[in-house]
C-alpha cells in the first residue's frame, strides 16, 4: 500500500510492512476484523494454539496499570482441532496481503510439533512462533527457554514437522537471552521473537488481594520498550536469523528504534488494544518517517546502532 519502501523479506517470507499484531491481542484475527484493517498490516500472530482446549487463568484475567496492562489469561484456547477447522479457513479467506503467524503452546515438547502437523496443511499459515516462556510440565514447571536441552528437542520435533519458518518466542528474564537464542536457531529455528510480557504482580491494596484471579501475570505497555529493545540489540548480534521485536510500541519512532538495534519486523499488542486505529496509523507515520528520513528501503536502518 506505500509501494515497497516498507517491504521486508524475512525468512522467505515477504511483508507488505514490518507490522505485526502480537500474539494474544489480536485472537485469531476474526474478533478485530471490524476494528482494524487486518490486511493492510505486515501479518498478525494468532492467540496461542495447543493441542487441547485451554479453558485458562480464572477472571479477572486482565487489569490496566498505569499506561500499561497486566494479564494472566492461561494461554485460554479453542484447541488445534477448532483452529484448524474453524480459524485458520476464515483467515484464507480473508487475508489476501497479511502473513498470518501462528502462536504454538505445548506442555510437552511434543505437543508443539503435534499442534503445528495439525495446523500445517493449511495455506492461512506463513510461519510458526513457539512460546517456549510456558512451563515443561514433564521438567517440574521450568520454561522451556530456561532449560537449553528441552529448548534443543522442541525446537528440533518442532522443526521436523514442518518447512514453513519457526520463530522462537523468548521470555524478557532470561539472564543470556543472545545464548538461548543461539541454541534456539542451532535447533532449527528461522528467527527469535523478543519479547515477551515481564512477570509481576499488581495489589488491590483495599482488598489486599492480587488484582487479577490468577494472582501473578505478564506486564505490558510503553515502559517495555527499552526492554524488547536491548533484547533485540543482543540477539540480533548474537544471531543472522531475522528477529521480531516485541513490547512497548505506541508509535512509529519506537518501531524505527526496534529497526536500528537490529529487527527485521515488530509486533504490537496493548497500545492497538486500547486504540484499534492505531494500528494503520503506526504505518503511515513510519512510511512518513522514512520518507522524510531519506530511507528507501528498510534494510538501510537494520541494526545500525552506532553503539
């Protein structure tokens, strides 16, 4: 829609433009269809897709924290099987220019490479993103991309059961997130996703209870930008993979900042969450940046951090 100045091939795949719906705000495309011009983004990444249906964190599931938001949702889910029948065929239909990416979830290693034989047919689908911030019940409840071997088999059964292109989804805590990274793309995976919400916990401090029914959950909003950023810079340097950078964009200068530590695409989740229209907007301005900026091709930013 603004010719190919905005244009990004990333692991095969090209994108109209750099921006993507995060996982988890955008559902499965269908529920903002009225809201935002779906096909006129870079591509969504569904809500989480696991093997069986999620029925997820008890309510309240989410609550707004100064210009930000908490949420314990649970990964709550239809399962593969409605996905595949239900979602995906709707998606086809009607996404003519947006890549659609989906968010896998599993318990089990296994279960990945089960949700993405499922899901694989289908011509809805460009890529893969694995949450690997979810806990490996078999390991005692650890994240998956805190422990290097289990990282290793998902990504590796991941990998064999599909050509399409896997990105790993990884959790903002991890203390060397550019060495999980590299065992991430050493398994197999076609690029890194960072970041993910940041653990924490918000009080009602008259009922003295947490404010959401889970207790704990994963914050979002402006103030993780710095975050995904220095993440992206980290990875980016660590790995020649592309890299989706994800958190705290509200406007299209955070998404040029994403660019120049070394992203190849951003996602957006709580800022269009509160304002649909942003999202068409975020285009036009980072056309308009560039445009003013002298950049005919986006490649010209990536990671040219002069640090």
């Amino acid at each position: 829609m603004h010719g190919s100045r905005l244009e990004v091939n990333a692991a095969g795949i090209v994108f109209q433009n750099p921006l993507l719906l995060a996982a988890g705000t955008a559902g499965y495309g269908r529920e903002l269809a009225a809201l935002i011009p779906l096909d006129e983004l870079g591509g969504i990444i569904t809500k989480a897709v696991s093997l069986e249906p999620r029925a997820g964190a008890p309510a309240p599931r989410v609550a707004e924290i100064g210009d930000g938001m908490i949420n314990a949702v649970g990964l709550a889910n239809p399962g593969v099987e409605d996905v595949a029948e239900r979602q995906l065929p709707w998606l086809a239909a009607n996404l003519k220019n947006a890549r659609v990416i989906v968010n896998v979830v599993g318990s089990a290693g296994q279960e990945f490479a089960e949700v993405i034989s499922r899901l694989d047919g289908s011509p809805a689908v460009s890529a893969y993103e694995l949450n690997v911030s979810c806990p490996n019940v078999r390991a005692g409840g650890m994240e998956f991309g805190a422990d290097e071997s289990a990282l290793r088999d998902l990504v590796a059964r991941a990998r064999a059961a599909t050509r399409k292109p896997i990105f790993v989804k990884l959790s903002p805590t991890l203390s060397k997130i550019a060495d999980t990274a590299r065992v991430a793309v050493d398994s197999g995976a076609d690029g890194i996703s960072v970041v993910n919400t940041f653990p924490g916990l918000a009080i009602d401090v008259e009922s003295r209870a947490p404010v959401l029914g889970f207790g704990t959950g994963g914050v979002s909003g402006s103030a993780l930008l710095p975050i995904g950023v220095l993440a992206t810079l980290r990875v980016a340097r660590a790995v020649a993979v592309p890299v989706i950078g994800v958190g705290g964009i509200s406007k299209a200068t955070d998404i040029v900042q994403y660019i120049i530590a070394g992203a190849s695409l951003t996602a957006v989740g709580t800022s269009v969450m509160r304002e649909p229209r942003l999202a068409k907007r975020l285009i036009k301005d980072l056309d308009d940046w560039c445009a003013s900026h002298g950049v005919d091709d986006l490649e010209q930013l990536r990671g040219t951090l002069k640090w």
